[in-house]
C-alpha cells in the first residue's frame, strides 16, 4: 500500500518565526502544516460535511522528522487516507522539499469522527467513507 | 498618568519556539503575551461579562521594541487601562524583565464592545466602566 | 503618497490553528503575516545582504483591524517601502481578501539597520536605499 | 516501569490563540507545551551541556490525545527519561488538569546528541546517562 500515489498535495508557506535558533523549522511547526493540509484534504474530499453537527478529531499522532528545513527551503504536504474504520481512519501524511523531492518529515494520524450533538463519538458516515475510497481509487474498509 | 503604577502583573512562560533564529523572542510573539495578559485582565477586573452576547475585539495595537528577550529570561507583562471613550477603551501594556525590571517592549491597544447578537458595536457597559474605574483607582473616562 | 501602487505582493496561506475561538484568524496572527512578507520583501528587493554581517530589526508596529478574516477566506498580503531615513526605513503592509479586493488590516512598522558585528545601530547602507527606490520607483529618502 | 512517578513538572500557562475554534486547546500547541517542558528537563537534570557543541533533536514523536482541554483550564506538564540508549532517549510526558489531575494527552519522543561540529549524531555523553540516571533514580540504560 505504501508504493500507492498521494494525489492530494498542497504547496506550505515557510513563515520567518517558524524557524527557531537551531536555524530550521521547529518540530512543532511541522504539526500546524499536517493540519492545515488535513483540513483541506477534508474539505476537498469530503465537502458536503455539516460542520456544525459533527467534527472530525484527532486521537493519535506519531511522526518521524527525517531531515530538516530551512526557512528558505520550498516545501508542500501530500495527504492520504491509509485505512478506514468503523469510526475512525487513519491518514498518512509526508513533508517534502518540492526541489529536491526529498522527504523531511512522515505523519500518521487517527481521526475520529464526532457528533457535535450527542458529544459523543459516531460511526464514519457511509458517504464520507465512499467519497474518500472514490477519491483514492482503492477500497480502504478494514476488513473485518 | 504615566507615573500610576499597574497593579495587573501576570508571569509570561516563554516557550522553546517563541525564539527565532536570531536567538529572541519573535516579534509576533510578543502580541500572544499581551493578548494573554488582556484576556486574564479583563476576566479579572470584568467577570460577570456574558461572553455568548459580548466580545471585546481589539481595532488599533501599537507597540514600541526596547529591548531584547533571550530565551532563559523570566519576563512578565503588566496591563493597565489607561482611558475610556464611549465605546472603547484603551489599554498599555509592558513586557519587562522580572530580574531586571527592565522594560522589553510597550504597547497600547484599542479595544471595543460588540454586541454579538446584533453583530455591531456597542457603548461600554456602565457596569464594565465602574469596575475598571474602581480596580484602577481613578475615573479614567474622557471628557466630553 | 498613499496613492502609489504596491508593487510586492505575498499570497498568504491561513493554517487551521491561526483562526481563534472566535472563527476568525487572531489579532497576533496578522504579525506573523506581515513578518513573512516583509522577509520576502527585503529578499527580493535587497538580494545581496550579508546576514551574518547584519540584520533588520523592527523597534516601532502600529496595526489598524478593518474587518476580521475566516478561515475559508483567500487573503494576501502587499508590502512597500513608505519612507527611507538615515539608519531606519518605515514600511507599509496590508492584508486583504483577493477575491473582494477588501483590505482587512493595515501596517506600519519601523525597521532599524543592526551590525552584528559590534552589536549596535548603523547607517542604512546606500546600496540598500539606492535598491529600494529603483524598486519603489520613486525617492523615498527623507529631506533633512 | 510505568508505575514510577515523574518527578519533574512544570506548570504551562495556557495561551489565548492556543485554543482554536473548536474552543478547545489546538492539537498543534500540545507539542509546544511538550517541547517546552522538555527545553526545561534537559536544562534541570544535565545543566552543564554546551550548548554551542551539542544539540538534541527529536527524530520521533508520538501523542495519544485522551481529553480535551478548555482555555480556563490549570494545567502541567510532567516529563520522565523511559529507557536510554547509546545515541538517544525516550522521553514519557503528560500533560494533565491540575485541578482535576485528569491525563489530557500522553507523549512519548525519542531524542537524538547532535554534535554540531562534525554534524552528525554521537554517542550520549557518559556524564548525560549519569545525569538522568541519578535524577530518575533508576537505572535506566537499556541492556544489551
């Protein structure tokens, strides 16, 4: 699954003070570029989602910094779903250099999805799971 | 006025990543300090204020940089109003050095009422008025 | 003057955490927009710098907010040179909605030549003045 | 192993743009919070590193959000060394509710000596190991 294309990419704005007194990004900046890029991933795939009846939250993160970034360096974030729950999926995330193609940086997270009514989790909604699995190209259900 | 002393002081935390590559406290940085230090202000001296019907938008910031922070520093910012129009009031404030009691970097910003539901500014409530006047120790609406 | 043109525009990418529980990008976010333009301003206008030798501090921001920006908002931000002196210049930067033309937040801020090298003010260097006119367009040297 | 008590804390003082639109503390800012209390451990437990040779960075992190936390929350951050090797550590931290001592989020990073004169990774300094053992009080070396 690993050799699969990510087709969503956005290009990521290096801002001055994200760079620390080490001279490259800090690692805490990389988290703000995966969840910009993860919204709008969302928002892409996903657009008829209600936002003011369900969210979708973030349960568990782990990321591997493979190299670092330079404030002057011209970055972008490629975004995939990996595998699909019952209530949650999983997206792979990478930061790459755009000139060089090398990869600085690889995210996992879990999202789950949330009933902003009942506050409480809930099942992913059937149409949610078929706009990602149709935008990827390939069914992400988790067999069971 | 300027000689009133501030009786709002609030210890500022700094963290590993408001310093930049220049091995300082950003400049951004600085204005998440004062609008901390406003917040915990105005929930101090105001906290009968209903927040689903009001917000207090800042319209005007204004600051001057004396002096540097390094990282290791204990700063704090201290916050005083200094005056009250009809439908704003004007705040200063003062990162300085808690060591030293050097002054870092001073700022004024202007600040209004708006009325949420009307989705319009509004006159400063007598009641917010009267307990600013009473927690600063002197009548600082402006004359007509 | 405030007629003239900006000549040096940034598209500015909002990330999901810069909006606030408000639902509008924060008051300290702009600054951060305005430290990224401005960077990119002075690299493309001034290209040759040594910045192990010197750098551009900021000792004087002043911000006017107009109008709030939302997180969906397409913004930018336009950066000029209002006003050349002996060892500062002072720029003029706004943020504005591309798709409206509305300028949501306006910027002044007075930057100061450092020498790294005995850590204290200096002339701002003709090279540097002589670039940002020819870029500008006009002679933007304060009369005596 | 799990069972032991952290004996470093440090209280994180909550940020107003921390808390994103959801009104909750935004997922990214966890991360500051970790960072920061880590800048501080290192400093506290190994304070004659110099800084000037050396570097530590983190390669992996690892977070499981458990609670959400609100912008009137107290909260802390506690941070122990789990396990050392020859060239990296594995911190734990949790960020919890000071009032309630409810664990928010759970982070797990493993951090890597930089020697930033031959720019490439070193064994950790015996001193270090020394250092944390005794701080921790365990032996916390992973066997061969």
């Amino acid at each position: 699954m690993e050799e699969r294309a990510f087709k969503h990419v956005v290009p990521m704005q290096i801002r001055f003070n994200d760079v620390d007194k080490f001279g490259h990004v800090n690692n805490t900046i990389y988290f703000q570029y995966y969840d910009t890029a993860k919204t709008e991933y969302i928002f892409d795939v996903c657009p008829d989602i209600d936002w003011t009846k369900v969210a979708i939250i973030v349960v568990h993160i782990e990321a591997d910094f493979v190299a670092q970034i330079v404030g002057q360096a011209r970055i972008a974030c490629r975004t995939r779903v990996e595998k699909i729950g019952h209530k949650s999926f999983t997206l792979r995330q990478e930061v790459f250099d755009v000139d060089s193609g090398e990869v600085k940086c690889i995210c996992h997270s879990v999202m789950l999805a949330f009933d902003l009514t009942t506050h409480s989790t809930m099942l992913l909604p059937e149409e949610w799971v078929e706009s990602i699995c149709r935008y990827e190209g390939v069914d992400l259900r988790e067999k069971a």
